[in-house]
C-alpha cells in the first residue's frame, strides 16, 4: 500500500528528502495512580504515513528507551483506530487529540522529527498515556443521555422527525465521548479521588461519582442533553435533563471560551448547543418559578 | 449497580451556593448587563458631554445631583451593591477557572482570557476611580469630585499625566469587560445560538465596544483639555442661578432639604479656587 502511494504520487519524493530518518518521542510517563510522572524519550524509525496509534506500536515492539534502556512499553487506551471509540484521546504536542487520526507528517509541521505525548490533564492517569475517563460517562448519567424506552411493550410507531430535525440533530449524535472538549475547557477542572487503603472498588467508584456529580458537566453531556430533549420520545424527560442542566455544575459554568468547539473531532457544533441549552434553562427556569 | 444506587440517594451538597448556583450565576451575568453596564454607558456618555464644554457637563450633574437626597440611596441600590455582587460572585468564577491559553490560542480562549484579566483590572480601576472623585472617598484623601464644579474638579484631578494614564487603562480594561461580555451574556442566556448569529453578535459587541470606548477616552481627553479658570467661572454662574432659582422658591426649604453632603459641598464650592487647590497642595 506504501509503495503504490508513491508510485502514484510523484510529488512526494523530494518531500521525503525533507522527511527526518527517525522520529524523536517524548513521553510523559506514569506507573500508577497518582504517582509521580516522568519524562522518558524514543526513537523510531520513520515511515510514511505514521498515526500516533503505529507510533506507539512502534514503541512498544522496541520497548527500550533512546538511550537503549529495556523499559516496560508505554501504555496507551485504543480501540476502533478510526474516530470512533473515544478512547485514544491524549495531548499530542499539547493540544487535546486523537491518536489515531493524528498523522505523524501533519504532526511534523509543527514540530519536525518529534512528537510529544501526555496524558490527559483533566482526567485521573491509570497509567502512561491511558487516563479514567469515567468522568465523561457520570455527566452523560447525569442529564439521561438516552431514549428510556427499554422493554419489551409495543409502543407503536414512534413520532415522526423531518428531514430538517434530523439533519440539526445528527451531527450531535456523533459525539464518540472523547473527553477533548472537557480537556480542552478552562472551565472544567480536573477531580481525582484516591482509593483509600482498604476501600473496596465498589465503595471507591461511588466516592469517586459523588465527587464528580457536584462538577460541571462539560460541553459533551451538555450537546447529549440538547440532542436527547429534541428528540420527540426523549423530550418526553425533558425535565430531568433541565433539572441537571440548571442544577450545580450545570450549563452556568460555561464561561464562552468556546475551545470546546475548536478541538471537537468530529466538529460537533458544541457552542450551538451550549447557547440552546442556555436559552432552554432561560425558558425553564422561568416558567418553573412562575409555575410552583 | 452501586452507581445509580448513589447518584440518586446523595445529591450534590446542599449549601446556599449549591442549591441556588444556578440562579446566583445568572443573577450575575444580568447584574453585568443591568443595572451595572447599563449604567457604564450613562456614566461615560454623561462624562463625554464635557467635549461640548464645561457648561453642557455641568447641566448634566446638576440633573443627577437634582435627585439630591434620593441621589446615594439610588447609588448603593443600583450601582454600588449590584456591582459589589458582580464583582465578588466574579472572583468565584474567577478562582474556578484554569486559563489554557498558552496551549489553545485560539480567539475565543484569548477573549475569555481578557475577559478575567480585564475583570481584575477594572475592579481595581473602579475601587480606586470612586475612592479619587466619590465625596465617600474623602476620608482616604480623595473625594476631589465636587458636583457644583463638575468639568474644572473633574479637570484638576485627572491633570496629572499618571494619573491620565492609569484612567485609560481602565477606561479600556472596563468596556472591553463589558462589550466582550454583551456578546458573552447573549450566549448564556441562549440570545444568539447559531455560530452565524453569534459572528453578528460579535459585530454588535465591537460597535458598542469602540463606541464606548471613543466615549470613554473622548471624555477623559475633554476633562483634560477644560480651561480651570474659565470652566469655574462659567460654573460658578451656573451654581449662583441655581440658588437665585430656588431661593425664588422656597429660600429656606431648599437649603434644609438638600443633603448633609451636598451641604458641605456648596461650602466647599463657595470657597472655590481656594477649596481647590489648597485640596491639590495636600
């Protein structure tokens, strides 16, 4: 596939003269929770049309260090290598993005011959470059980010959406929970909850969503509960959703930097829904004083 | 399976600020708009008719400080407490932001960057703005502001080039925080919610922005450009028909019922250059 690239493309010959021979990465490590982290740097040779994700393969089958140290090979969460999993999500060059759709020759245009990768900073490190992203998953819990229509009953044909409403609400449902939009916020700070000696998983997991549940939601879940309340059936909650949206760490922590929006990678129009869940709380909040 | 037991059972906290940020959050994004900006742009309009001469500045205080006693009460009620909420409730939002704009450049990050930059700017401008001119200041040697010499105090206290200098800064710092925040308040409040809609909103808060601005800076370079000598007289003139005006009315009336304050004032203004300067060699 390599060779028949360039066969096709002749242009990109005296551009490879420019291309380094090795890639330099920089990798900011960690060996468990709330450790210390630790720079440790790679080299590997380069390839045409490298992601971050065959980057860190790379890495991984040489599993030394530059300076040809044996060091245990770099973690990293990955699954569908097409921007759609979410999970692969880590700061590349410090901007909040996917590894698999990161192609290392773009990357070299910002930085020639290196790559620098961190984990996440918003989220708890596990390990390496892969973070908890559970976080993302307690804001979608909190505004019902789904249809509740779980059972086996025959409800009939379900309401009908126009072209216009589909076309509105699709590119919002192609949110894949990245977590680069709470990355990239200044508004969303990061909780991490340390399990405590003794502590089983299970008390551990609900100390750590208490603890999430009085934070801001993040533009995602705020973009799920605008998409879920346009919905005819799932507007059918849409009061429960209004009442995360308005509650504490709800859409009034929003301060309009609107990065969220800048580093989507699947350019989901996050502020467009940000400034539609402003208007809906607007409309509820008033309606709801007027109405007790 | 423990999950959702939690979620449900142990709601967030429930504090004052908990329970009602929502509310509290809102109530200060609208207190930026009204009563505190809407009041900037009265205020720099009013300042800026001083490039009309130091008449046309005078006859506009004398229409605020007509309010006479009405006149403090009607300040703490819309300008000084709303704006003491903006401003406290502000550092909050303040202190729970992590400003990233050194890794996303991008404009709206650099926008909401000065927002907060201007924010502390303009408090600090404004607290010492009311402490140099405001008669409430003049137990920390300030209160240089004397509403029967509107133009030629506001003149003498502004003279000085450092002083000129920190006015301009915060003049700047202040409709910057307010211009960026109009097209901030419309998004929050669900206004403008389109990409497009918002792009116009952005054109409105830079026409209100230089608008205000050349207000703002027309009237700090008007307040600088006024004769002393001549704005007192034309002044003085002013503030003698006033009298013979309201001694036609009611002679005795007029002077008990204006305020202690202003009492003060118009003995203050009766010494003129003197009461002046004397204040200035301090």
């Amino acid at each position: 596939m390599i060779s028949a690239s360039t066969s096709t493309i002749p242009e990109v010959e005296p551009e490879e003269k420019r291309v380094p021979q090795e890639i330099r990465v920089r990798v900011l490590r960690q060996d468990a929770p709330s450790e210390e982290s630790y720079w440790q740097q790679f080299a590997i040779p380069y390839e045409p049309n490298m992601n971050v994700i065959s980057v860190l393969q790379r890495i991984a089958a040489i599993a030394k260090s530059q300076d040809g140290r044996r060091v245990p090979p770099v973690a990293w969460d990955c699954a569908c290598l097409e921007e759609v999993c979410g999970s692969c999500a880590m700061l590349i060059n410090g901007r909040a993005r996917m590894a698999c759709s990161s192609l290392v020759d773009n990357l070299f245009e910002e930085t020639p011959g290196e790559i620098e990768l961190r984990p996440l900073t918003k989220f708890p490190v596990v390990r390496d470059l892969s973070v908890d992203r559970g976080r993302i998953f307690n804001s979608l819990e909190r505004v019902k980010a789904w249809v509740p229509v779980d059972d086996s009953y025959d409800h009939g044909p379900g309401p009908r959406i126009s072209p216009e409403e589909q076309e509105d609400a699709y590119p919002l449902t192609t949110c894949i929970s990245c977590g680069c939009c709470m990355e990239a916020c200044p508004q969303f700070n990061k909780i991490e909850v340390v399990q405590r000696e003794g502590e089983t998983a299970d008390d551990f997991d609900a100390r750590k969503q208490t603890a999430y549940d009085e934070q801001f939601l993040g533009p995602h879940a705020i973009s799920q509960a605008v998409l879920f309340n346009s919905h005819p059936t799932g507007s059918m909650n849409s009061d429960e959703r209004m009442q995360a949206l308005t509650g504490r760490g709800g859409i009034q922590m929003c301060g309009n930097a609107q990065n969220c929006v800048a580093v989507c990678p699947k350019r989901i129009p996050l502020t467009r829904s940000i400034a539609r869940a402003g208007r809906a709380a607007t409309v509820w909040a008033i309606k709801k004083f007027f109405d007790r | 399976m423990m999950r959702s037991t939690v979620s449900t059972t142990s709601l967030p906290d429930d504090s004052f600020l908990g329970r009602h940020q929502f509310l509290l959050y809102r109530l200060f994004s609208l207190a930026g708009l009204i009563p505190v900006g809407a009041f900037l742009v009265v205020h720099l309009l009013t300042n800026s008719s001083v490039l009309a001469g130091a008449a046309s500045f005078q006859a506009r205080v004398d229409l605020i400080h007509s309010l006479g006693p009405l006149l403090p009460a009607i300040e703490w009620l819309f300008i000084f407490l709303p704006m003491l909420f903006h401003a406290v409730m502000g550092f909050v939002i303040i202190a729970t932001g992590v400003p990233n704009v050194g890794s996303y450049s991008y404009m709206g990050n650099v926008r909401y960057t000065l927002q907060r930059a201007s924010a502390m700017i303009a408090f600090v401008f404004i607290f010492w703005h009311i402490t140099q001119l405001h008669w409430m200041g003049a137990p920390l040697g300030g209160g240089q502001f004397d509403p029967h010499h509107a133009a030629s105090s506001a003149a003498v206290a502004l003279k000085p080039v450092a002083i000129t200098l920190l006015y301009a800064t915060g003049i700047i710092a202040t409709v910057y925080h307010f211009s960026n925040g109009l097209w901030s308040i419309g998004i929050t409040w669900g206004l403008w919610t389109s990409p497009a809609a918002m792009q116009r909103a952005n054109w409105l808060s830079i026409i209100v922005g230089v608008g205000l601005g050349a207000a703002g800076l027309g009237a700090l370079g008007g307040m600088r450009s006024i004769d002393v000598e001549k704005a007192k007289e034309v002044e003085t003139r002013m503030y003698k028909a006033r009298q013979l005006l309201e001694g036609g009315i009611s002679a005795e009336s007029a002077q008990q019922s204006t305020h202690a304050v202003s009492v003060s004032r118009v003995s203050s203004g009766a010494t003129d250059e003197q009461g002046i300067s004397s204040k200035n060699k301090e």
